[in-house]
C-alpha cells in the first residue's frame, strides 16, 4: 500500500469510473433487469463498463488484493485487503433521470470496513472516510462532515430509499419507527447516507443490503461520528438490515422499535 499514494489512486477510480457513466447518464441507455420475474431490478451498460475499468485499475496496482463487485462477483476473497464495489448504487434513480445515485468504493482490512468513498459525478460530489473522519468534496470547496446531534427520535429526519424494501413484520418494524420521526423522504439510496454523515438526515433504514451497497458508507458515517449496524445492532459489513443514525440516542431509539 506504500508503494502507491493511496488517496490518488482511490480519486482516480472515481474520475475514471464517473467518465465510464456520465455518457449514459439521461440518455436512451440499454438497460436490462436482473430480477428474473421479480421486482424490477436494473442493470445498465454504465454500471458493467464502470466496473470493469475499476477492476482492472486496481489488478494493475494491487495484483494480490481481492475485489467484490455487483456486476462480476468475487475474486480472492480471503486476502487481507478486498475492495467492494457498486459501479451505480441507486440503478433506479439513475434510468429515471435523478441524480440521487453514486459509485461505491470501498476497501476492507481483515474483512473490516477501512475505507469508503462515494462519488457523484452528476454533481462534481465526493464524499470518503476511513472511520477516523469522513470528508466532503464538491463545487464549493472541501470540508470535514459531521453529523448532528439529535436526542429524540421525534426530531429526526428519516430516509429509506423505498417501504417497499419491506414487508410483514419488517415493515411493521420499519412504521413503528417512522411514525415517531419528524420527518421522512425516501428515494436516495446512498445519498442518504452521505446526507446523514454530512449532518442533514439523522436516521437511515433499510433492509435486504448486500455487501457492496453498505461496505463504502460504513467507514464514512463513522468517521464523521455516527455509527450504523445491523438492526439487532450487529456488524453491518455484510449488509441485511441496516440501521444508521448520527447521534447513538438516536440509533438505540430506533433498535428498540425496530426489535420489538
């Protein structure tokens, strides 16, 4: 990892993969669904072609490292270093036009998450932590994020990128806790979390995450001070039910409901 300046790198990943997307971004883009007959599940030229020029980025700087892809699995797995990445978390948002959507890079140590960045290249927007402190990066200049303080879950802001993500006894769980909240917007899939680390939303909850939808966002919320786990309050780094908040009283509110 000395050998190479690693901020640089991870920067160019994100020029390089952004100029992979950009192109299809609004555009009469070929889409296919990944959801054979289910819920409608997307997958675009922009999402492979991102992918596929990070991967072979990183073969080229790190040949001994491990990479986890949405788009083309899983290669060495079990090394000590494993990049985890999402090309366009937020597929949805992006074949409608929206630009609530971002590249996902993450990098575990040990199977820890050390490492994340989100970019948007719509909006000139990144944001990257490594659990020590998180940062902020857009048209205006850089800044380190923090999220707020909120005692109550009845002054927070809340974010889900749908309901749908939940039914039964899930869903029930999930009401209990927006039915408590000030307020609640849906639809930005990563972008809420950054927005939660930046100090704008409080809480985040989701469920049915995979790896390379969370891996990034981990070390970014909590390197602005927030904390996000599973919903029984578990190690959030292999997704599932995800519960993420900027002042722990706000979290241990939210678990309670959550596990009732």
């Amino acid at each position: 990892m000395a050998l190479i300046d690693f901020t640089q790198f991870v920067n160019e990943l994100a020029t390089v993969s952004g100029q992979a997307i950009l192109p299809f971004f609004r555009t009469a883009i070929a889409m296919d669904d990944k959801s054979r007959g289910g819920d409608f599940d997307p997958v675009t030229e922009a999402d492979r072609a991102a992918e596929a020029t990070m991967r072979q980025m990183i073969k080229n700087a790190f040949p001994t490292h491990g990479i986890v892809g949405e788009e083309f699995g899983s290669e060495r797995e079990d090394a000590e270093y494993v990049w985890v990445l999402d090309p366009i978390d937020g597929t949805r948002a992006f074949v409608a036009g929206l630009p609530t959507w971002g590249t996902l890079i993450g990098l575990n140590r040990g199977g820890r998450p050390a490492f994340g960045m989100m970019h948007q290249p719509f909006t000139g927007e990144r944001f990257w932590g490594d659990g020590g402190e998180a940062t902020y990066e857009g048209p205006g200049g850089a800044r380190r994020m923090m999220t707020r303080r909120c005692a109550s879950l009845n002054d927070a802001i809340i974010s889900t990128t749908s309901p749908k993500l939940f039914a039964g006894d899930e869903l029930r769980a999930y009401d209990r806790v927006e039915s408590v909240a000030k307020l609640a917007r849906y639809g930005c899939d990563c972008y809420a979390y950054c927005m939660l680390a930046a100090g704008h939303i409080d809480l985040v909850v989701e469920s049915g995450l995979k790896p390379y939808d969370i891996v990034a966002l981990i070390p970014i919320i909590e390197g602005a001070g927030g904390i996000v786990t599973t919903w029984d309050g578990g190690s959030a780094a292999q997704g599932g039910r995800i519960v993420a908040a900027g002042d722990r009283r706000v979290h241990a509110a939210a678990v309670e409901l959550l596990s009732r």
